[in-house]
C-alpha cells in the first residue's frame, strides 16, 4: 500500500525538517506581534465557491458528508479566517495580527513543487487599511525567508497592485464583469504560449503586453517599496505588474515570492482582499484585510539546494534529536536500580534513553554515542556507585548513587 498521489509520508527525518521550518515560521511570526489561531478542515464547500475562483474549486477535494452537506477539505485558510473574523469581529481590537501553521489539500496536476496536500503559514492583517500594513506584511515575509539563512541573493519577492490593472482596464472601457477573467489571463501569461494569452486578451492583447514588457507605473507600488527601503529590505523586492494572482478575492496590493534563479514554482503569496469579509458576512461586517500564505514544500526544495541554509537546518536538527544522558546496564541485577533513576532523570526534563533488553556493554556505548548523548551512566559491579563517562572528552569518575541527580545537575545542562 502506498501513499495516495500527491500525498507524503513523514518519516522522523522528514518530520524533523519540517518541524523545522514550522519553528522559524512561528518564531518569526511572533516577532512581528503576530498570535496564533487555527480553523477547521473540512469546510463547507459554499465558503470556496463565493469567491475563491475557479481555478481553486475545481482543484477541491469535496463529498457529500453523511448528514447530506457539501463538505470540502480546505485548499487555503483565508475563507475560513474571513468568516471567523466576521463572526467575533467585535471581541478583538483591531488590527488584527493573525498567524497560523495547517495542512491545506488541493487536487492538482502532480509537477514539482505541487502536491495534493502541503503546509502552509498564514499571516494576515484584519483591520488596516493603510498601506503601512502592506509594508508590515511585506517586511514579515522577507523575514520569514532570512530566518532560514536567505539573503536577496537567494530570492525575490515580486510585487503588483490588481488596481493597477482595475485602472486600466476603466480607462479602455472594459465592462467591469470581463474583468476578473482578464486578470486570471494576465495571471497565467507568463506560464503560457503568447499566443494563447493574445486569444484570450482580444483587442487588449497588444497593450497588455506593452505594458507587462514596460513594467508600468504606480506611485502606490513606488511608495511600497520606499516604506522597505527605509527598513533597509528594498533589495529583496521588485515591482512587476505581471503578477496578479490566481485567487480572485484580492483588491489591491498582491506580491508573490520566487527563487532568484526562477527554478522553482512560487514560494509564497498573497495580498488585500478588502472586500471578503463584508462579501462572506452578506455586508454585515466591512474591514480591510491583508495577508499571505507560504508553503513547505518549495521552500524544504529550496532548503534542501542551497548549502547554507541546508547546513544550518541539518545542524537544527541534529541538536534537537540528541539526548542529554544514556543509561548503560552492565549487569541485569542493577536493572532496577537504573530503571528507579531514569525515571527521576526523566521527570527533572533529561531526554534519556537506555537498552530495553539485555545487551552487550560496548554496544550500548556505541547506541550512546549515535544518539549524541552527553553523558553516561554505568550500572554494574562499581554499584553502589555509578560510573559517570562524559562522551566529549571520555573521562570517567565513579559517584555514589544517592549523588547522582545532583552531580548531574551541576555537569549537564538540559537540552532546549
Ligand atoms: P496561494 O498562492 O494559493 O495563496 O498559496 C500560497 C502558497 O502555498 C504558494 O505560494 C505555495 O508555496 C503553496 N502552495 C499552494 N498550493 C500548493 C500545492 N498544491 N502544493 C504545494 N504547495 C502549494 C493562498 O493560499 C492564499 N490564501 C494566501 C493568502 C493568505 N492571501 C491572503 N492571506
């Protein structure tokens, strides 16, 4: 039996790394004042067919459940976030500063960097209108980036405004209801045939290219990336008005992040979407609202291809697995004896590990030594005294069992 396509198993190697990017998300996230929140994950599926796109509902996983809704494995958090946050609107102070770590499940054409089930970091704004959250939001996501040992070198993040496009599209007398479509085919231009992309855009095609090629102008996008350049991020942005997002919820600013040498799908994405809040509560509840998603599974590609940062995540990683102390039971009589200070190890916070069977004494030195433990401790003929080895140095000392714990916690610092 194998995994479903598109799907992963997660084996401790696997976990590990992604546990470690989930840690850099969640501590940058913090960083920037941001709180954790979570959502369910079967919604239903109304929420996505509103305003999500077409695009991201057809790739649902969905069924009916057995009390006859339509239900909907969620593709992406900012439905549920926009129906939570018109729920409870009046029990938090805005801006809202939200962030939150979740699997999201979309049925896509397997390709690399596209899964049918991934994770995801959300960080979104609910509640500001200026463009000083654009800045914020923009800043945070750098960050995230840097926390694993990125520089501007290593990736950009491209950034556009839809009304740059909206404008546009009003000044050449565009009806108002081709215009979502028109922006999913600006979207997809740069993955398609030209030609294909001029069928589509009609008469606009000539001008739409001309001004993709010229890059076009926004005080908007200019004042954007000085707000960076005052915190000394500029290097990591660029304006290109080309990108203007799948989802059809977003309003205004949108941005996505690439690695510099365009090898890989985008890393992350996002954008406004001022008017999804009041479209899911019928116009009960009216905010401004920001945010972006970035997944794992570019960014462990990512991780994975660049020497420094997969170094350093390997470096995390080991720490995080090794153990403070292994208990070595060199006679079966002193089994018990041993067991009784594990567990008094175990309960002061030592990660300890020991045989769970009768086994040869270098063998157990050896599982030591792979498990990266700091110190052992033998039971056997010395008893009632230990012998205490520490690993770095093998220099050994006997202590009187009744002095162990304190010993220990004098010479052994617990691991983080
Ligand atoms: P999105 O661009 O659809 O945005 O997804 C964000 C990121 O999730 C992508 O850049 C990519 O790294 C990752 N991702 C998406 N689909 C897959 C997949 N099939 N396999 C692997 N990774 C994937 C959103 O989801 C918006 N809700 C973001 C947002 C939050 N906008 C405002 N707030």
């Amino acid at each position: 039996m194998q995994t479903l396509p598109g799907f992963r198993d997660f084996p401790p190697d696997s976990c590990a790394a992604r546990n470690y990017i989930f840690a850099r998300w969640c501590e940058v996230a913090r960083r920037y004042g941001f709180v954790e929140w979570e959502g369910p994950v079967l919604e239903p599926t109304e929420l996505y067919k509103k305003k999500s796109g077409v695009e991201i509902v057809d790739q649902l996983f969905h069924f009916k459940d057995k009390g006859e809704r339509e239900v909907a494995m969620r593709p992406e958090l900012t439905p549920t976030l926009a129906r939570v946050v018109a729920a409870h609107e009046r029990e938090f102070k805005k801006p809202l500063k939200w962030f939150s770590i979740g699997q999201f499940f979309r049925y896509e054409k397997q390709q690399r960097g596209r899964l049918r089930e991934h994770f995801q970091l959300n960080c979104d704004i609910i509640g500001e209108a200026d463009l000083a959250g654009d800045v914020e939001l923009v800043a945070l996501c750098i960050d995230v980036l840097r926390a694993f040992g990125f520089s501007e070198k290593d990736f950009v993040i491209r950034i556009s405004d839809r009304e740059f496009w909206t404008d546009f599209f009003r000044e050449k007398n565009v009806p108002p209801d081709r215009w979502d479509e028109l922006l999913q085919v600006i979207d997809k231009s740069g993955r398609e045939p030209r030609e294909r992309t001029a069928e589509k855009l009609g008469d606009l095609a000539d001008l739409v290219f001309a001004t993709l090629k010229s890059g076009g102008k926004s005080k908007k996008l200019d004042k954007l990336v000085a707000g960076l350049r005052e915190r000394g991020l500029a290097d990591f942005v660029s304006i290109d008005v080309g990108i203007v997002r799948g989802l059809a919820y977003y309003t205004g600013i949108v941005f996505e992040l690439f690695d510099r040498a365009g090898k890989f799908r985008a890393i992350a994405g996002g954008g406004r979407y001022d008017n999804l809040i009041s479209l899911l509560s019928d116009g009960a509840v009216s905010l401004p609202a920001l945010g972006f998603a970035m997944g794992d599974v570019v960014l462990g590609e990512l991780i994975n291809e660049t020497s420094h940062a997969h170094e350093a995540m390997e470096k995390a990683i080991a720490n995080d697995h090794e153990i403070d102390i292994y208990i070595v039971i060199a006679k079966e009589e002193r089994r018990a004896d041993a067991l009784r200070h594990i567990q008094q190890l175990r309960d002061r916070g030592y990660r300890v590990d020991y045989p769970l069977t009768p086994t040869k004494v270098a063998r157990q030195f050896q599982t030591a030594e792979e498990l990266g433990a700091r110190v052992a401790l033998l039971f056997g003929d010395e008893w009632p005294q230990v012998k205490l080895k520490n690993m770095a140095t093998a220099q050994q000392e006997l202590v009187p069992q009744d002095r162990v714990l304190a010993h220990l916690q004098a010479q052994v610092s617990l691991s983080s």
